[in-house]
C-alpha cells in the first residue's frame, strides 16, 4: 500500500468512526440537542428543578439566628426606610390613596425580581463544579432560581395582604387575579435569569453591571412613586408605564389596591413581556449549552 493510500485510510477513519457511532446512537459527550429533545430531557428533570429550587429557598437564610423570618423581614424593613424617605421626606405620595400598601406591594414585588436576575446571572459560573460533573439540562439553572425567588416569595405574599387589608383595603373579586400575576412574574423572571446567565458565561465582567441595571429599574419603575402621576412631565413618559418591571407592579397593585383600575392592556402587556422573555431566554441559554463549563 502507498503512502498516499495510507494516507486516505487514515483520513477516512474519523469519519467512518463519525459513521459508526451515529448508527448505534452514540453522541459526543457535551454537545447541545436539539431544541424540542431539550425540552423533553428538562422536562423529566423537573423533579432536580424543583429539589433544587426548594433546597436553594430553604439554605439562604437558614444559618441566620431569625431563620426563615428574613424573607419577610427584610422586604418589611426597606419598606420602612422608603416610607420615611420618599413617603414622608421628599412626598412621593401624589396619585396614590393608599400609600403604605402601594409601596409595600412595589417593594416586595421588585425585590424578587431584582434577586431572579442578579442570582440568575451566576446560575451556571457558581456552579461549574456540578456543570462539569454531572449530566443534565444547563438550564434547570437559572430556572430553579427564579422557582426559589419565587418560593421565597411566597410568605413575603402573605404579609403584604395582611398590610393590604390593615391599611383599609376590602377583599374584592380582583384578589382571584394574584396567583395569574405571580405565574407572568416567574415566566419574566425566568426569562430574565436565562438571559443574564447566558451573558455572564459569554464576558465575566459583565455581571458587574448587573447592579446598575438593578438600580436603574428601582428608580424608573414606580417602585416608590407613581408613574402615572408624573410620567406627563416627560414627552417619553409613557414608555416608563409599560417597560416590563412596571408592568409587573402595577399588575399586582391592581389585583390588591381599589384606586388602581384592572386595565385590560396591562395585562395583555404584562402576558406578552412574560411570554417573550421566556421564550427569547430560553433560545438564547440552549444556543450555548455546549460551551456551558467548558470556557
């Protein structure tokens, strides 16, 4: 045999090796399935997804001397402090009756957000030891965070009704619409998580700005104020009463508090943010489940 015959052989064994394996169903360790077998292999691991999201939820305060009581706690005590300052010193209140429940809800609501996307963002860099040990979808990642920001929530949620109804508000047929604006939440929030996940993993530094973003949206997102009342001060206002965080709070005031109508077209904009978010972070985190652990 010639060298140059030789030569062929051996160029045509990987492909031959290539060949042989896809005939008997083997797949090169780490590589990224296709977008609907993805779905099918998360879905049979939604049992880990939830273990771990209840584990997560259960963990973060557990070494803390009040245990469990800091979800509640802290969401309360920055309440407070905003009270005092844009309630009481700089008076914030205009185009709101109910101010106590109208910053409880804006405060509760955006810290769980907040924490979906800041957590979100080093889902799958704080884990990489697990990433690179053991088999399974990239995704359950970011997604059981925004599963235990919003298990974390769940208490937060009852202490507010009970700060809704002790600041004069009655229980009326809107209240059936809460657990509707939790479930848009947690799509946005999971979508939002996916995204800053993927992003961080591409550029580290990145998840330095995480906070800025954060901060920025605590401010433009009427977390303390109403942007009803003042968004006509500015020509661009309006684009602030429908940038998705604000959405979301308003959703929620308006499931809670009488002076804040049920606006059909927010809700339609807050499904259409949830769904869009969802679907975009979904894409975009499975595009590179391939590089996840390996860069």
């Amino acid at each position: 045999m010639t060298s140059a015959e030789r030569g062929g052989t051996a160029a045509g064994g990987p492909s031959e090796l290539a060949q042989l394996a896809a005939r008997s169903g083997l797949k090169k360790v780490g590589s990224r399935p296709g977008l609907p077998e993805y779905v099918r292999t998360l879905w049979a691991r939604r049992h880990f997804l939830w273990v771990l999201s209840t584990s997560r939820s259960y963990s973060r305060n557990q070494n803390n001397y009040l245990g469990q009581l800091w979800s509640v706690l802290s969401p309360l005590t920055l309440a407070a402090v905003y009270y005092l300052v844009f309630g009481l010193l700089l008076d914030t209140r205009a185009g709101t009756t109910n101010y106590p429940g109208f910053l409880t809800i804006g405060v509760f609501i955006f810290m769980a957000i907040a924490a979906s996307m800041t957590a979100g963002s080093t889902a799958v860099t704080s884990n990489i030891t697990m990433v690179r040990a053991l088999d399974f979808p990239r995704a359950v990642l970011p997604l059981s965070v925004a599963l235990s920001e919003m298990l974390t929530l769940l208490p937060a949620i009852g202490v507010m009704i009970v700060i809704v109804l002790l600041t004069g508000e009655p229980i009326t047929v809107t209240w059936l619409l809460l657990p509707v604006a939790l479930v848009l939440i947690l799509l946005f929030s999971a979508g939002c998580a996916m995204i800053a996940a993927r992003v961080v993993v591409a550029a580290r530094d990145l998840r330095n700005l995480i906070p800025v973003a954060i901060r920025l949206l605590r401010y433009v997102s009427g977390v303390f104020f109403s942007i009803e009342a003042y968004a006509g001060r500015f020509e661009w206002g309006f684009v602030l009463e429908y940038q998705p965080v604000a959405v979301y709070l308003t959703l929620m005031r308006s499931v809670l508090l009488q002076d804040v109508a049920v606006d059909p077209t927010m809700w339609l904009t807050g499904l259409a943010w949830a769904v869009v978010l969802f679907l975009v972070g979904f894409v975009v985190f499975w595009s590179a489940e391939e590089k996840y652990g390996r860069d």
